[in-house]
C-alpha cells in the first residue's frame, strides 16, 4: 500500500512539474502578437497597443483609432475599417480581411494571421487584431 501511495505522490509530483515547464515554454515561445514579415520575427503589437520594431516602441494603436508614430499622430484607423493617413483615406480593412489601397484590393488579413499581398503571404499577424494588422503594414511596413 504506501508503494501504491509513493507511485501516486510521485506521479503528481510529475505531472505538476510537467505542467510547470508547459507555462514556462508557452511564456518563453512568441507571442501570440508578434509581426513576421517574410517568416521572420520584426515587430509585435502589445496588449497596450504600443508597436515594437526591432525591440523598439516606433508607434502606438490608441483605442479612439488613432496611430502614433515616433510620438505623433500620423493616422486612424476608423471604426468602419478606413485607414487614414494625414487625413486622407489611403486604404481600407474589409469584415473579410481585404486590404485595400486608393481603393484597390492589395492584400489580404488571414483568419489564421497569415498577412499577404498582391496574393502572396508576406507576413503574419497571429492573434492582432486584423485593423492593426493592416495598419501596421501600412505604417510601418509598407509604403
């Protein structure tokens, strides 16, 4: 019987440190935020809405839609999916993830993140928010 107890205490034990090392790897792995451009890791957007390229904040999605850069206000994306950039609407995020620019469709937002353009994946953009998605590739990727 307390052979059939140890088993059990060390069985726990395991599972506990099992479960333990899961958090520290799902903690250590990329977040589900991150920006890749051409497979790799260049920015990521934070549950803040600062925009980080290269380790460094370059930008901030405030939540009234504005977009900072460096500090400055230098766009907005509009609660109907507009992009605006220095007033004027330069593109457009569609409920089916269609990017448009000056009106014709460029890209594309994936359901699973993946970020394309012209038909070809580009990037991801797993678990941001497809406006921001957009707009980051308009702000600070692509010009």
């Amino acid at each position: 019987m307390k052979l059939i107890l140890n088993i059990m205490k060390k069985g726990l034990f395991l599972s506990f440190v099992f479960l333990f090392a899961v958090m520290v790897l799902n903690t250590n792995q990329a977040t589900a935020q991150d920006l890749r451009k051409n497979g790799s890791i260049v920015g990521k957007v934070e549950s803040n809405g600062d925009v980080r390229i290269n380790g460094s904040i370059v930008g901030k999605f405030e939540s009234n839609g504005d977009v900072r850069k460096s500090g400055s206000i230098v766009g907005k994306i509009e609660s109907n999916g507009d992009i605006r950039k220095s007033g004027s609407i330069v593109g457009k995020i569609e409920s089916n993830g269609d990017v448009r620019k000056n009106g014709s469709i460029v890209g594309k937002i994936e359901s699973n993140g993946d970020v394309r353009k012209n038909g070809s994946i580009i990037g991801s953009a797993q678990g941001v928010k497809k406006e921001y998605a957009a707009a980051a590739f308009f702000f600070f990727f692509i010009d």
